[in-house]
C-alpha cells in the first residue's frame, strides 16, 4: 500500500486519571461520542454491474503477508472472492472497459487503480495453476432440473451459479461452440478462444450440460423445454443488426456489424475490398474496423502501406463515442480514419448493383437527447461522396426472439424485474436480449436471477437487494497514502499489430506490477491494519485480533473507558470508524 511511516504508540492513561481529568482524557465525564466500525461499500464495486467484491480481492493480494499468507495462497484466495460474483476474471480482465476504474477514489489522488489489469492477473493465474471453481458452502445437490437457453456470458454465469447452489443445468446454445458474443463478437486480438474455452471449461466442470447446435423453436421446442424443466433463463443475446433506413442500402456489399464480426470470428471467408466504411462509434463499430483492417492486411500483406483504407463514420464527436477509450486510441494507430460529425443518407451503387460510394452528410451538435448525448443535427446543403466499397453498419443490435417461437415470449425484446423474474411462471431472463450493455452487466444479472431461482423453488424469500452509499474520497485521509505511479498495460506496436494481425494485442501488466496495483488500493471503507486507531487512542480501548482476517485487524476492547476524543475516527485514513 506505500503506507507512510507509523506514529509512535502513546503512552495509555488509566481509566481512574482520565475521570480526574489527568491524562489524555477530556475531562471529568465521559463524552457520549464512541467510535463503530462501519464497513462502507467502495466505489468499485458500487460502480461494477456485476457487484464484484473488487477490493476484498485487491486487498487479499495487498495484506498477505500481515494475514499470513503465501502469494499463492493469496492469489487463490482472490481468485475465489472475483468468482463469487464472476466466473469469468480471465476474459473480463481483457475486455470488460472496467466502470470501477472510473469511481475508484485512488482517481482523486494520483489516478485510480488498474483493477482491470488485477483482474486479467488473477484470472490468468487461475488458469495457469488449474484452479477450479467451488460449490457454495453447505449446499446440497439439488432434484430440480434447469434450463438456461444461450451460451453467452449472461447464459453460462447463470448457469455455473446456478451449479454452485447444486441444481442439474442444462445450457442449449444454436452456434457451434460456447461464449456468445465473446467469442463471436470480440475480435481474437483483443480476446484469444483458449481464454474463453479454458474458463467456459471451469463452468462446465461443475456439471452443467452444454447442448451445441440445438435451436430452441427449431431442435427443441421451448413448450417441450417449458414441461421438462422446472425453470428457464432466457439469455439468447441480441444477435441481429438493425438497418440504418437509407437508399441503397439493400443490396450486396453491406453487412451488419454482427453479422460481419460473426462471419470474421468463426473463420469463414469475407469479401470487403479495400475501401471499407464502418457506421458507429460504440465497441462493435471499432472491433469491425480493426478486423476490416486485419482481414486485408493479412490478404495483401500489410495493406495499411498498400493502399487500402478502412473509415469510420460517426455522427456526434470523439467526446460521445461510447466505445472504449482504448480501442478508439489503438484503432487510430492502426491508421483507420474516423470522420466525425458525419452521417450516410445514401449509398451508390454501379450498374451492376455493387456499391461505389456512401453519401455523407455534415452534422453538428444541437441539445442533448435522451441518452443525455448532444443531439446529432444536420448541417443543411453539406454533403460530400465518400468512395468506398462494403459497408459495415453497427447502429445498433436485438434480439431474434421470433425463432423460439413462444407466444407468450412475444417476438421482441424481453423484461424483468430486478431478479430477472419475466412475468411468465418459471422463466426469468437477462443480458443483450433485455437491454444492449457491456458483458459485466449481463454476469450481474445472471447472477440475481440464480438467486431468484432458487429462492423460488426452494420456497425462500428474497431479501431486497441491498442499496448502500459508497464512500467517496471526502470520506478518506488521502495525504495520508504515499503517492504511487499507476502501472501501464503493456501493448504491442502498430506494425507489430497488423503484421501479426491474430495474436493479442493487449499484453496487460507484469506479475510484479500487478501487486503494485494491489498496493495502491486505499481500502476504501473497510480496515486494513494501518493501527492508527491503536497508536492515537490513549485509553487501550482497541486491541489487535490475532489472527486477523481480511477487513478485521482490530477490535473495539473496552469501550467503557472511551472519552469520545474522537482522535481515532479523525486519524483512520480509509473511513472505516464513524462516531455515534
């Protein structure tokens, strides 16, 4: 953690002095102020869809030695704390665009913690040590079958918590192999297929049934599924590409970005030329260019110095662009154009139907919209011809409910509560096919509906789902932590890139710089044995715990003889003692 060097203890003055007034105490009374510890939620987590227990496994890594522990044994230890919540570290550490990094306190001090590159640590040891996945304690194996429909991240998290809790899962998925749009949406340079294989494996030891090629309202029918199961977690994703609506647009020559990324993702041959525009500024727009990019390159070897030239177009500013912000960095190194503020209204095509060029229109921004984005508006008279010849368009995405062939499903897209619960007996939902979000997301809502689930068939009642404050920094004594440089990901050159236009191009941190992000954590709302409750109380109300455990260092002894001096909340760096 770099902690600054400890204050000396104080001497303790006995309980009789400070009652005469003598000692560090107050005076002749005791003050009715008295220190509680009080566990806050840290701002990762707070920030994390999936409600990751960030800090408890920074701070694992981070406090080994004063618990005791090997680095291994930490590693494992932190490793199970990440898939309590995710049973993907090794993926989401590669591409999750880490929400929690953006609330991290660390922020206001000297830039927040690499959770994310921890994260891709842990879960890349896991892997390189076998660690397995573990049933929940003191769970039975259970007689109620399951039925989770779509192996992507939503489906199989569902699934392996589900497992945990020792219920039979079944997983039916219509693609050939498992991770949805992780392994056919995610590029394999920014994601190699062992990593999805090797964690999806993880699930499937667990027991789960993994049904390839069987389409529900095709294979099986969700009726027959309906009467087999005792429950069912629709999680099919959102699979298709909407149409932008513009002149030209049918035709060959244009895909969506799905489709494409699909096509690309599972080896088949794609046709693009060697003048491509992609429409979009979120994460599938990016992915598509850079696999545009890599799909020539790897044809005509090298083609950025050939000629060949991949656009993106997008119809606010950089500054709007949801996509991650290190893609849209990498894709620009990558010599792939973005135009700004621009907008097809039609695409041209020869006499022969293929397409020749993309009409553009000038944009600016006017008032926000909905999103809370400033509204796209166009600039009247400003177009220009864009010559190009396939067109990728990744406006947006939904779901194909119609093939499952469920009335009472409907044919677009789903709803559910809070657990995930669909109105419909026995079936409960979440991921793409509720609402277009990051993979995070859909593992936290795999990850209530479990719970749901369970309580359901078991006869138990949920308990509400908790809503705390989290700590922020005006909470923390940030002068108190020495400043740290934030470690940085190791990524590989342009060149180095597009000539290799398969292997990863993100190689995270090192193993040692990893543990310093570990140490920069601030552990924020929940102790980590700094002592300064212990060094600056005067009474000996504290006392150590030996051994002590993750986020319990220290005990509140005698509390009988606290004056209410209020020193120790005043001096505790991470805001883990209030006064009542």
């Amino acid at each position: 953690m770099g902690l600054l060097k400890k204050k000396d203890k104080k001497k303790k003055s006995s309980f009789e002095s400070r009652l005469k007034g003598g000692g560090g105490g107050s005076g002749t009374q005791l003050s009715a102020l008295r220190p509680v510890y009080v566990e806050s939620l840290p701002p990762c987590t707070g920030n994390c869809p999936s409600g990751n227990k960030i800090r408890g496994w920074l701070t694992v890594i981070q406090l080994r030695e004063k618990l005791g522990l090997s680095l291994d044994e930490a590693c494992e230890q932190a490793f199970q704390l990440e898939m309590e919540t995710n049973p993907f570290p090794s993926v989401m550490g590669r591409v999750c665009p880490h929400p929690c990094e953006t609330g991290c306190n660390r922020g206001k001090k000297d830039g927040s913690v690499g959770i994310n590159s921890v994260e891709r640590f842990i879960g890349d040891y896991a892997l390189d040590h076998g660690l397995k996945a573990q049933m929940i304690e003191g769970e039975a194996p259970k007689k109620e079958k399951i039925a989770v429909v779509g192996a992507g991240p939503s489906g199989l998290s569902c699934a392996y918590q589900l497992a945990r809790r020792g219920y039979k899962v079944t997983v039916f998925e219509s693609l050939p192999k498992p991770g949805g749009m992780l392994r056919y949406g995610i590029p394999v340079y920014r994601l190699p297929r062992e990593i999805i294989d090797a964690e999806v494996q993880r699930i499937l030891d667990l027991g789960v049934e993994l049904k390839l090629d069987t389409k529900i309202g095709k294979d099986v029918s969700y009726d027959d599924i309906k009467k087999d199961y005792d429950a069912i977690y629709v999680a099919i994703g959102a699979h298709e590409g909407k149409a932008m609506g513009i002149p030209g647009e049918e035709g060959p020559g244009l895909w969506t970005g799905t489709e494409f990324l699909n096509h690309a993702n599972s080896g088949k041959k794609v046709d693009i030329g060697t003048n491509v525009v992609v429409i979009g500024g979120g994460d599938t727009a990016i992915d598509a260019a850079r696999v545009s990019k890599r799909l020539i390159g790897d044809s005509a070897a090298m083609a950025s110095k050939m000629g060949a030239q991949v656009t993106i177009l997008y119809r606010r500013t950089r500054a709007e662009m949801p996509a991650i912000e290190r893609e849209i960095d990498e894709a620009i190194e990558e010599d792939i154009n973005l135009e700004y503020l621009a907008a097809p209204i039609e695409i041209l095509r020869d006499d022969e139907g293929a397409v020749r060029a993309m009409v553009v229109q000038r944009m600016e921004l006017g008032e926000p919209d909905d999103s809370g984005r400033r509204r796209p508006v166009p600039i009247e008279g400003d177009t220009y011809e864009l010559p190009i010849q396939t067109v990728i368009t990744a406006v947006s995405q939904k779901p194909d409910l119609a093939a499952m062939h469920s009335e009472e499903l409907g044919d677009g897209w789903l709803n559910g509560d809070e657990w995930g619960f669909t109105g419909v007996e026995g079936v409960w939902t979440g991921g793409d096919n509720i609402n277009l979000g990051i993979a995070t997301t859909s593992i936290g809502q795999a990850r209530l509906a479990a719970i749901a689930i369970d309580a359901k068939l078991q006869g138990k009642e949920l308990e509400p789902i908790e809503k705390r404050e989290m700590i922020r920094s005006e909470k923390l004594k940030l002068d108190w932590y020495k400043p740290i440089e934030r470690t940085q990901r190791q990524i590989k050159s342009p060149d180095d890139r597009l000539a290799n236009p398969y292997d990863e191009v993100d190689l995270g941190v090192t193993p040692d710089d990893a543990l310093i992000e570990c140490d920069r954590c601030f552990s924020c709302g929940r102790c980590f044995g700094c002592e300064n409750c212990w060094m600056y109380c005067q009474a000996n109300v504290f006392a150590k715990i030996d051994p002590p455990t993750p986020g319990h260092f220290f005990e509140i002894k005698k509390m009988e003889v606290c004056d209410g001096c209020k020193k120790c909340w005043e001096e505790c760096p991470c805001g883990f003692i209030v006064g009542q």
